[in-house]
C-alpha cells in the first residue's frame, strides 16, 4: 500500500469518526432538550394537579363548613320544636301551639316596631325567642327588650340566648304586677305572641288595657293569630286597628293585628 492511501484511509477514518461523533452528541442534545421540557411538563402537571387538589380540597371544606352550620341550625330548629310540643303537651292553653313562630310570622310582627323610637320594648309569650331575634335584626337593641314568659325552661333558655335582654319569669295576663320593678319607664311596643283565643273575651280585653297603661302614646300592641277575625275584642275596645296580609310561609299560616289607642 503507498503512503497516499495509507493517508486517504486514515482520513476517511477519522471523518468517519467526527461524523458519528457530532450525530452523537446532536442525538445527546436533543435527549436532553427533550428530558429537560419532559420535566418542565411534569412538573406543570403537577402544579395543575395541586392547584386542582387545592381547589376541590378548599370546597370539601366548603361544603363541610355549611353543612355543620345546617345540621347544627336543623338541631336548634328540632330542639325548639321539641320544647315546644312538650310545653304544648304539658299546659296547651298556655303554649297555644305546638310549634314556634316561623322566621318569615317573626319578621312581619317585628316590621310594626320602629326602631328609631327609643325606650323599652316589652315581648310577651316570647317562647324561644324567634320573635326576639327578628325584634333585633330589626334593629332593637337587645338591652332594650323586655320579655316576660311563663315557662321556667323557656326563661332558662331565653336568658342564654338573649344575656343583655331583660327575661321576667311572670304572668303577662297579670303584665303591670309581673313587671313592677322591671320598667322604668314607658314602653315604646308591646308584641305578644300569647294565644289569646285560649281565653274568654274579657281575660283578653283586659289584658290589652293593662297593656296599653305600660305605653307611651300612639305606641302598638302587636299579636299574631291563626284566626281570621281579630283576638281582641273590638266593640267597645277604644282601639283602632289594622290587620297585615296572610303570612302563608307559617303553620298553620297566621296574621298580624296591630292596636292603638284612638284618639
């Protein structure tokens, strides 16, 4: 062989291994670009899949967070409902209902008390307090509410619900005895959730008097009925009247009459 093919052949050999030196580390290249945006893609997969997570985890959270305030409302509700069947049980002439007073009736009834009229509101017959909570989102300040009931469970549980108002364990047919000591001056409202049909006309119309002895001029006497005509007595009564729409979101649904004295 002469040195000129020796010299080809050793050039042919080296080309050879450049070129598959440089498709070599070409291929090396792109393995990595490619690794490389695999992980970039990994990783945005899992970003995605924990912003997901976050998301559904935070909603879960959500959802759990409503229903504990659902259930623990629905036991409030049930609760109140069982106490009132038991009182509607043990005295039914007193409780008058087996259920209390829906939120939409204890809104109608605390809608006839202005709010910006300052001095004490006196509930009578207030229960669990439905009405009394819709008497302060009404904007009654609580501290401003006298509530006289009967019951000694209710008054328990209406003095752990309302520890600002003024609860008064007494007879409201017997209202200026029950709160002497208790109103220092004239109230601006008197709301009465009483069941008044449970008693003869006269215990009622007396008890509208006394009422109204308790009040500043021109102030209502507010009561709900299940009775389509008035629960106070009119002929003879003194008192003008007006009487609201069917509340039909109550059962049984109900009315409100608001009385004031006549001029």
């Amino acid at each position: 062989m002469t040195r000129s093919s020796t010299t080809r052949d050793s050039r042919s050999a080296l080309a050879g291994r450049l070129g598959k030196s440089s498709v070599a580390a070409r291929i090396e290249g792109e393995m990595r670009v490619t690794a490389a945006e695999l992980a970039d893609s990994v990783a945005e997969a899992r970003l995605k899949v924990a912003a997901v997570r976050y998301k559904v985890e935070g909603e879960v959270r959500n959802t759990a967070g409503k229903l504990k305030t659902r259930v623990n409302e629905a036991k409030a509700k049930f609760g109140d409902d069982a106490r009132f069947l038991k009182s509607w049980i043990d005295d039914p002439l007193r409780t008058g209902s087996v259920t209390p007073s829906s939120p939409f009736l204890a809104r109608r009834m605390a809608s006839f008390v202005d709010p910006s009229v300052p001095g004490p509101v006196i509930e009578i017959g207030p229960g669990t307090g439905p009405v009394t909570e819709a008497l302060i989102e009404r904007g009654i300040d609580e501290s401003r509410l006298i509530l006289v009931e009967y019951s000694p469970e209710f008054c328990k549980l209406l003095r752990e619900r309302f520890p600002r108002a003024t609860v008064v364990e007494g007879d409201a047919y017997a209202l200026s005895t029950t709160l002497a000591g208790h109103l220092n001056e004239k109230a601006v409202a008197v709301v009465s959730s009483l069941p008044l049909f449970t008693r003869p006309p006269a215990t009622r119309t007396a008890l509208v008097k006394d009422a109204f002895t308790l009040l500043v001029q021109d102030a209502p006497f507010i009561q709900f009925t299940y009775s389509v005509i008035s629960p106070v007595p009119r002929k003879g009564s003194g008192l003008k009247a007006m009487v609201s729409d069917w509340v039909l979101r109550n059962i049984p649904p109900a009315r409100v009459w608001v009385y004031r004295r006549a001029a």
